[in-house]
C-alpha cells in the first residue's frame, strides 16, 4: 500500500506518517521497487525488435524542483510500448542520446542481424525538426 501511495504522488514523509513506518524504510522500498523495475523492464526488453519508433519529448516540472525538466521518449506506434524513458534538457545533446541509447542500439543491432539486415527507423520532429534516422 505504501509504495501504491508513494505512485500516487505521497511524499515519503507524509507517507511516514500516514503508515507508520520510518522514512528512511519507505525510501529503502522506494529504492528497491525502481531498481526491480529497471531489471524487469531490461529482462523483457532484452531481445525486442521494433521497425519504428517515434521521438519525443514533453515539459514537466518536478514537484520539488523549479526547473522544468524534459521527459524525453521513444514509442512505437503500434504496440504503444515505450523502450526509451528520458529525463533531462531539452538540448540536440540529449536527444542524441535518446536516439543512440547504447542498450537499444545493441538490440536493435542484434535483431537486425539476425534478421538480415532488416533496421529500426527513427522519426521525430520538435527540437530536430523533422528528422528520419536508421539504426542498423
């Protein structure tokens, strides 16, 4: 129930408070669930082969934080899945790094290979303008 709290938008002091429990505990759990969750999302993401996928990126501002903060994307438009979740600014920097996400490219590499060269393209617009990449 915590950390479904902590989901909602409860900050671990409040959730401390509400649930009793101390706030080092629930930022120990907090800590624990992300890390589960990157070793799932990189377990089921291990040999994924996608033929398009879409770049882009959407202002937030974080609670704590006066700075605007850029959620950078990659998703594929026709199963939704989203395999590259960025934070950071909006700079041409980071959205070659989106783009060249070493983890993606090696997959996508590897499926290309297996399947005979067949490649992952990339489209975007915004900050590119309207861009179309390839990644072998």
């Amino acid at each position: 129930m915590v950390l479904s709290a902590l989901a909602e938008g409860l900050d671990p002091s409040a959730a401390s408070r509400v649930f009793g429990s101390r706030q080092v505990t629930i930022t120990t759990w907090l800590t624990r669930a992300g890390e589960h969750a990157q070793r799932l999302h990189e377990h089921s993401f291990c040999h994924l082969w996608l033929a398009h996928l879409q770049l882009d990126e959407l202002r937030t501002r974080l609670r704590s934080s006066q700075q605007v903060q850029w959620l950078w994307l990659a998703i594929d438009p026709r199963t939704k899945i989203l395999p590259v979740l960025e934070l950071g600014p909006r700079t041409q920097h980071m959205a070659h790094r989106v783009i060249h996400s070493q983890a993606r490219a090696r997959e996508t590499r590897d499926a290309a290979r297996d399947r005979g060269g067949s490649h992952s393209r990339i489209t975007g617009d915004g900050l590119l303008g309207t861009v179309e990449h390839r990644v072998y």
